[in-house]
C-alpha cells in the first residue's frame, strides 16, 4: 500500500460546520420529541433554518461589539475573551429551545416574532440563550392555544381632539361597544388612552371592550423601558479632551416613539386576555411559560430583559451595554437526551469578524434540508 493510501485509510472525520451541529442536536432532540423525525413538516424545517440564520447574524454582531470593547479596554481584565461564536453555545439547551418556539410556530426571521438575546453563563463558561416573544409572537400564541378565540381584534388609541365613547353592556343594551370618529386626522391633539376590542361576529353579545387612561398604559410600561423608544430624559455625555473620555454633562430630553410603544403595550394586553385552552397546551407551550416565568423572577433573566427592552425594537439587536452577568445552576435534561457534541479538535475553524454593515457576512451555509 503507498504512502497517500495508508494516510488515506487514517484520515479523520470532516470537521463539523456549525450549521451541521446545530442541525445534528436539534433533529436528535425532535426525533426524542415526535418519536419519527420524518414527521417533521417542511415548516417547521424552514423555521428551524430561519433559527441557524438568525443567531448566527445575532452572534456575528455580538462579536463585533466584544471586538471594539476590548480594543477601548485600558487593562487585560476589563477585557472579555469569550468569543460569541457556535463552538461556545450551550448546544444542548439552545436545540431543546428551538424545538419547542418552532413548534409554537414563532420564526425569528419575522419582525416582532421573538428576540434572541445571548448572555455569558460564567458557571459552564458558555453563551446561553434567551428566548423572548415580541408582540406579534403573542398575538400568534393567543391564536394558536386560545379558548373562545374573537374573530376580529381592533386596537386604538385615543386623543384629545377624537370623538370617544362607551357604550357598556347593561339590561337595555346586550352588546357592548363604542363610538369612535377621528375628527382631525391631522390634529389630534395629545394621547389621552387607548382601547382594544374582542369582536365575534356570530355572537356579538360576547364582544369584549377593554378602555385604558394613559396613565394605565404607562404602568405598563417595561421596568427597564428606553427613553429612546418611550421618550423622556436621560444622562448627556460629551467628550472631555483633557480627561480622554466621555464625561457626564447633565440631563436631555429625548422626544421618542411613544404613539408606537403604547399601541405595542395595547395589543400585548389585548392577546395576553384572551384565555389560553388547556385541551391545546403541550410541552412546547409549557416550555414557553416557563421560560416567561423565569424572565420575571431570575435576576439573570431580569439584566437580558432589560437588555432586550433598551434594544430589541432596533433594526438588529446592539450589546453595547449589556452587561455580563452569571446564571443560576441549570437543570439540563438527562445525558441520554443529550447531543454528544464534538471535540475540541474536532470543533470548526473561528470564523472570522463579521462585517459591521453586514453582520451575516461569511455565514456558514444553511441546512441542507429540502423545502
């Protein structure tokens, strides 16, 4: 046998692109789910793409901020050495997470789906990542497990100058509802409410008119809520030349997009009502509530909420001021449901930095899945 044969015959496996891991672990975790992974619909295939493609920009973009920090960093210890890339995700969790939103049938390349925010767990030194749902995904989630779903949602808000007017369910009048003229389109004046309004065509007598103030919609406003989205003031900075580095200056206004954060708030109300059927919750929705639940109490969870509110209705997520915090213990699911993820030295080469005005530049490639 010649030389190029004998090394022929010894040569190693190919390494494993992270489109390909992460392919692996999810399809292995949905054959533990369905039993048959041919009973995966070519959807749910395409959302599970659509979850490779967008992390991985997430990810790209991630890197890039760590990148630039570092550069400014004056010492080694304010400096971040663990790079946003595949081979230090918490494989196993992230497939399991997939599983369950793709089946719910939230698709993080849709505006408003769910966000996907990466944050550094320091007991396993890896990037876990949270799932958090954007108000369309409610609206979805509503409409997939709801009870008694209404045929039509409406959804307004109301100002000074618009003629407004309840008309509440009583002996004399068996259908509740409004009256509501817009009678400036142009002027009018300043937000002074909102409103939402379950309509069922078949049984108008079930409608359902919810009035908020404006101060009951800003009590809804997020803990950790951006004065670049909801308006307000906040810290001004100017570069000081003598000192090298920014300095606070004082206070500044900031006018904001508050008409869109409070219809926002409004439709989540509106969806969040509607009652959830328990002959239609599965482990998937399960799953979902729990992570919900988990975002509310952990204080882990509550730093990436914060984060999220700050910056998730940007065109692409920014990590400029997140802040690296540590998770509690994870429970994980059992070893023989587990991904045997490869080696260190069969991991995949780093990819390089991804370009700033195009964070999914030198992506791997896709699934191979056949749609």
């Amino acid at each position: 046998m010649s030389n190029q044969q004998q090394q022929t015959g010894v040569q190693k496996a190919p390494q494993q692109t992270p489109s390909e891991r992460f392919t692996a672990a999810v399809m292995k975790e949905f054959a533990a789910v369905v039993g048959d992974v041919s009973r995966v619909t070519n959807f749910q295939k395409k959302v599970i793409q659509n979850y490779f493609i967008k992390l991985d920009m997430v990810l790209k973009a991630a890197d890039q901020k760590r990148l630039d920090k570092n550069a400014k960093a004056k010492a080694p210890e304010d400096q971040d050495h663990l790079e946003y890339s595949w081979n230090n995700i918490n494989m196993q969790q992230l497939a399991l997470d997939v599983i369950s939103y793709s089946v719910i049938g939230l698709d993080p390349l849709q505006k408003n789906h769910i966000n996907l925010i990466p944050y550094k767990n320091n007991k396993t030194e890896k990037y876990d990542i949270t799932f958090m749902m954007g108000y369309d995904g409610i609206e979805l989630k509503a409409r997939k497990y709801g009870y008694d779903i209404p045929d039509d949602v409406i959804i307004e808000l109301v100002y000074s100058n618009d003629h407004f007017k309840v008309h509440k369910k009583s002996k004399d009048n068996p259908v509740e509802s409004y009256e509501f003229d817009v009678v400036d389109a142009f002027d009018r004046g300043d937000i002074v409410g909102g409103f939402y309004y379950h309509v069922y065509h078949s049984n108008p007598e079930k409608n359902k008119l919810r009035v908020y103030t404006k101060a009951q919609i800003d009590k809804r406003k997020p803990k950790y809520a951006s004065v670049e989205f909801w308006g307000g003031e906040k810290d001004k900075w100017e570069y000081d030349k003598a000192k090298n580095r920014n300095v606070k200056v004082g206070k500044e206004e900031v006018e904001g997009w508050y008409e869109e954060m409070a219809w926002k708030t409004l439709k989540r109300a509106a969806y969040d009502a509607i009652t959830i059927d328990s002959e239609k919750i599965d482990e998937h929705y399960l799953k979902a509530i729990q992570a919900e639940r988990e975002m509310d109490s952990d204080p882990v969870s509550s730093q990436v909420a914060k984060d999220i509110n700050q910056n998730a209705n940007r065109k692409e997520m920014s990590f400029e001021d997140a802040e690296v915090v540590e998770d509690k213990a994870q429970e994980l699911p059992s070893a023989t449901e587990k991904v045997t993820m490869p080696t260190s030295a069969q991991q995949p080469e780093k990819q390089p930095a991804a370009n700033k005005q195009n964070p999914a530049a030198g992506m791997q490639p896709s699934f191979s899945f056949d749609d």
